[in-house]
C-alpha cells in the first residue's frame, strides 16, 4: 500500500527541479514545460475519484495492479521521449496510473478495521499519510539528486522499479477477492448498518443506505463526463487566469450544474451528492485540503523556483534545501501520529504556516543558507501536522461504502490547492523567479493560511472524534 501511495506525491513534485533542465535541452520556454505541472494534475484531479470509485466497485487489487502497469508504461515513455509532447503524454499517462494506491489503500484499511473491530488504526493511518503526502516535499530533493546522477530523464526512469515492485507486492499480497466491507453480494441493509456505525461516530456525517448489492452497480459514465468537463474547464482557466479566459468559468458552473442534477437523478451515482451535500464536516476537511495544499504547492514550486532563479542555487542545491521539510514533516506525523486530536494539529499547523509565510517575505537574493534551511525546517511541521489531521478526519468522516471515493476527493481537492498554487506562482513570477515575486507570493500564501485557520477554527465537529475514541479506550481499559 505505502509504495503505491507514493507514486503520485513523488511525481507531482519530482518535477519541479526538472523543469529548466528539460527546457534548455528540447528548446523550450517556460510556459511551454509548464505543461508538464498542468498535464499531471488534470489527470489526477479527474482519476482520483474515478480510480476510488471503481475501487468502491471492484475492490483495490485489479485498479491497484493497472495503474502500476499504466506507471511503468509512463516511465518508459517519459526515458525514451523524443520531444516536449511525448513528454506530455507521458505525464498524463503517469497521472492516471498513479492515480489507485491511495484510494486502494484507504479502502483495505478501513474494510480491514470493520473486520477486525478496530476504531482508527493510527499506526497504519500515521505511515500512510507519510507516504502519501508529507514525502511530495521530498519530491524535489530526489529529483536534484537524480538529475545530477543521470540527467532529467531520470526524474522519468525512476518509475519504472517503483512500478516493478507495486506490481510484484500487488500480485502476492493484495487480497484476490473483494474485501467484506461493501463486498459483491452484501446486502443493502448490511451496507446501511455499516454507513450507520460511522455516522454515529461523526455526527454530521449521514447514514447512507444503498439501493441494491453493490455487485448490481454500473459505471455512471455520463456523472464521469460531466465531472471532468467540470474539472478541466476550472483547472484550464486556473492555469492562465485572465479576463479573455472567464467563458471557461461559465463552461464550469454549467457542467458543474449538469453534473449534480445528473448524479441526483442517477441510482447508481458516480459521486453522491446527497451524502456530500448533507455531511458538513466532511465538506470542510475538502475545503481545509484545499486551502493548505495552496500553501504547501506554493513553497515547492514557487520557493524552488525562486531559490534556483533568485538566489541562484543550482538544481541539486535546491533540491537539498527542501530536505529539512520532509524529515520535520516525518518526524512531527511518527510523534503525533497515534494521538487521536485532529482540532489542536490543524490549529497548530495553520499557525506555523503563517509564520513561515512571514518568514518569507524578509528573504533576498544573498539571504545565508543557513536561514533558508530553517525556514523551510519550519514549513516541515505543518506538512506533517494538517497532511495527518485530515486524513484522518475523512477516515471518521466518510461513508464506508463510498470510502474509494471519498478519499479519490480528497487528492483531487489536494490538487485544485497545487493548481491555485501554480496559477498564483505564474502570476507573481512571470517569466523569472525574482525576490520581489516571492514576496508577492508570500502574501498571498498568508492569506490561504489565515482562511485554514478560520476554517478551522469553526469547525467543532473536528473535536468529536477524538473525544469518542479517548472515552472508549478508557472503557476498554
């Protein structure tokens, strides 16, 4: 489960550092490799509830085992590539592929707790959102390093092992059959008890009982379609906002409107909004994963950028100055990680993310190393604080039978937070990281921290679970 969780994350960063050696070698500007962000993130965003709800369906081992297959297809593609489209293509591929190990493996440990009798496995939950989250930032680090051992095609090669192994550990332990939980065969009325049982945990979070054994569902292509016209018309204007571009928001609101009449209608639906629609607090841990994951997307990128362009640190140095991040960000989730307070670590987190976003603004271009490593050291507990406590808000908070799903959302959200990140980070920079760019960043960056720390705030449900569980382990004592 951990090495297919990380294939997304690492990607999604990895490439940061590569982007201006893989101009400078197939001749092309900036705007052009931004293409190779973009291309990921919309197959992403759109995959990763497409991928949960087929896991939802058909249980994780076969969407688990082709999206390793569809990785190392990309690696290939991505070692061989000829120019900048084939490039491209490779990301898109890489984007669907690495699109099943997180709602796979979200799905196995909650089916795993329902058989067991488990509440929250923390331990499992703690080390996948390690894996899944916290190590993007290690993402440029290993793309430096990469690159300077075997040039930027590496950052595309290094698939191919990864997806070697996922396929292996897939084939020899991933259960063949669906797990009980929302199995082929299992009855409405079990299915409802389940959704019942988590609703009572998290109130606010509704009981949902399906319609039929989920071995009847069908593929809602038409709920699939909508969806995605919805995603990539916002993610396409998200990536060049200007005034000539706001028809793709009107082609957002009405595939937007389309899609949740069509999926109200649907027995079957792709996505459920009633479930959604009436579980508020699920909704703002969606809200909350936006907003910190613009904050988060900003440093890598925008912060990278600025420290090879600003401060003019080569790839590998660059890459090496984000380490602090992803060990602070380790160690924060393994110490914090079985305690069960989701409402202090958010709280916690969003405060340092304001610090940090402060502490940017007094950066220049002779700023000392040593400064730059502390900063992004401070960025590193948040990343391990806000990643963890909202994973494990969804896990309390989601629908059992929709858990796929649910947790294919919250990537996609996730990624709507890179896509503002990176649409933000265009609009400051320009054409080259300057410091008076960063800073502009920056202050956009406090603003997003200071809404996750009013979303927050008002959110008292985030208390509920912890409450509960530490009541039930003094019972079992």
């Amino acid at each position: 489960m951990m090495t297919g969780a990380i294939l997304n994350p690492v990607n999604s960063s990895i490439i940061a550092v590569a982007l201006a050696p893989i101009g400078a070698a197939l001749g092309a500007d900036a705007s052009e490799t931004a293409w190779l962000i973009s291309a990921l993130y919309l197959a992403t965003s759109i995959g990763q509830p497409l991928a949960g709800r087929l896991v939802d369906m058909y249980g994780p081992r076969r969407l688990f085992l082709a999206g390793a297959a569809l990785t190392g297809i990309a690696g290939v593609l991505g070692t061989l590539a000829p120019n900048l489209g084939v490039l491209v293509a490779a990301r898109v591929i890489l984007g669907f592929g690495t699109c099943a190990g997180y709602p796979a493996a979200m799905y196995l440990i909650r089916s795993e707790a329902d058989r067991t009798g488990m509440k929250s496995p923390a331990g499992v939950l703690t080390a996948l959102a390690v894996a899944t989250q916290t190590i993007a930032v290690v993402g440029p680090t290993l793309g430096g390093l990469l690159i300077g051992l075997g040039g930027w095609r590496s950052t595309f090669a290094v698939n191919i092992p990864l997806a070697i192994a996922c396929l292996v550990l897939g084939l020899l332990f991933l259960p063949a059959h669906r797990p009980a939980q929302g199995a082929p065969g299992q009855t409405a009325s079990a299915q409802g008890a389940s959704a019942q049982a988590t609703a009572a945990r998290t109130p606010g979070a509704p009981a949902r009982t399906t319609g039929a054994p989920a071995a009847r569902a069908r593929i809602d292509a038409a709920g699939i379609l909508l969806f995605t016209a919805t995603l990539v018309s916002l993610l396409l204007f998200l990536m060049d906002t200007r005034l000539d571009r706001v028809w793709l928001l009107a082609v957002t609101v009405s595939a937007g409107a389309g899609f949740a009449l069509r999926e109200l209608r649907a027995t079957d639906p792709f996505i459920d909004v009633r479930v959604f629609a009436g579980n508020v607090p699920l909704l703002a841990t969606y809200a909350r994963t936006l907003v910190a994951y613009t904050v988060s997307y900003a440093f890598i990128y925008g912060f990278t950028q600025w420290l090879e362009d600003g401060r003019s640190l080569s790839a590998s140095a660059a890459g090496l100055v984000l380490l602090p991040t992803f060990a602070v960000g380790i160690v924060v989730s393994a110490l914090t990680g079985r305690r069960a307070a989701m409402l202090g670590k958010l709280v916690v987190g969003a405060v340092v993310q304001l610090a940090a976003c402060a502490l940017l603004l007094v950066l220049g271009d002779h700023t000392a190393v040593w400064i730059l490593v502390a900063v992004t050291a401070l960025l590193g507990l948040p990343q391990g604080l806000i990643s963890l406590a909202n994973q494990n808000a969804l896990y309390h908070q989601a629908d059992p039978a929709r858990m796929g799903a649910s947790s294919g959302l919250l990537r996609t959200f996730m990624y709507l937070g890179a896509m503002v990140s990176s649409s933000a980070t265009g609009a400051f920079f320009g054409r080259r990281a300057t410091t008076a760019g960063l800073h502009g960043l920056a202050v956009f960056m406090l603003a997003a921290a200071a809404v996750l720390l009013v979303l927050t705030v008002a959110d008292r449900s985030l208390a509920v679970p912890a409450a509960r569980e530490t009541a039930d382990a003094g019972h079992a004592a």
